[in-house]
C-alpha cells in the first residue's frame, strides 16, 4: 500500500530539485504532485503536476464503501424477512444502489470541500510554498526521502495511506 508524504520548499526552483531527487531515487512520475498558490499553479507549475483541489475521489471512494455496505446490510435484512420475498440477488442489488448513492452522495459533498493536504498546510500555500506531494511505498519513500531533503525540502508532518494508488 502506498503512503502519502508532503514536503515543503520555498520556492519553484527548489521544488523542481526535489521532484528531480525523488525521480532519481525511483519514484514514479505519477506518484509526484505540487501544490502551490493558484497565481504560482497557473503561472509555473504544468497541468500534470496538479494536485487536486477537492476531496472529490476520496470522498467519493469513501461514500461507495460506507453506501454499499449500508445497501448490504438493509438487502441481507430484507432477505431475513421471509415476507418481503426478497432474494439474495435482490439483496446485492440494494448494495450496489447503496454504493452509487452513497458514491454520488459524497462526491457532491466531496467536491465543495478542499483536499486534506490544502486544508492541513493552509497557511504555508498562502505564504508562497510549494509542497511536494509523494505517494509510495515506504521502503522506496525511505530511500527517496533523504534525497528529496538534501535537494532543499523539508518533510512535514503528515502521512496518509492513499486512496488511489
């Protein structure tokens, strides 16, 4: 399973030195974000280095789970109540529309709230940071990280498992 590690650097020019250490030391280029200010996004960092400005697809992820299993248990229920006459297969069917409204019920949720590094690191993007955001396995993240400090940026606090990896 893949973690996420953020870390900070002051500016563009670092940042690309530590996206390039962290390439050198194996990681992914998919596995690579930024998250900056909107003028430093829009101005100097490429579409493809984006990191997401919603919590839409965790959320959504997140809402397929918590629905389906919701669904699941209100089918298995219904299925218990011999005169519903409801089957087993009817019974997987009300957990797959529970995963769908429960999916589209928290991306709409999802999408008007910032992403949890945005809302964690607030302030450093406002003050002009670039974060760098690595998803990876730890043994590669424990190679890689070294690298990426001695290239100018310095780790923060935060490690999340990520949810599309």
């Amino acid at each position: 399973m893949k973690t996420r590690h953020v870390f900070i650097t002051p500016d563009l020019d670092t940042a690309q030195a530590a996206l390039a250490a962290a390439r050198d030391a194996g990681v992914d280029d998919h596995d690579l974000l930024l998250v900056a200010r909107s003028d430093i996004e829009l101005e100097s960092i490429p579409d493809d280095r984006h990191e997401a400005d919603t919590d839409l697809m965790p959320a959504a992820l997140r809402g397929a789970g918590y629905g389906g299993a919701t669904g699941l248990l209100a089918g298995l229920l219904a299925f218990a109540i011999p005169p519903l006459g409801i089957t087993l297969a009817g019974a997987a069917a009300i957990g797959a529309v529970g995963a769908m409204v429960g999916c589209w019920a928290s991306a709409l949720v999802g999408a008007s709230l910032p992403d949890p590094i945005r809302r964690k690191f607030e302030g450093e993007i406002q003050a002009g940071n670039i974060l760098l955001v690595i998803d990876g396995e730890s043994k590669l993240l424990a190679v890689a990280e070294p690298a990426i400090v001695h290239a100018g940026a310095r780790v923060l606090p935060y490690q999340a498992a990520t949810a599309l990896a």
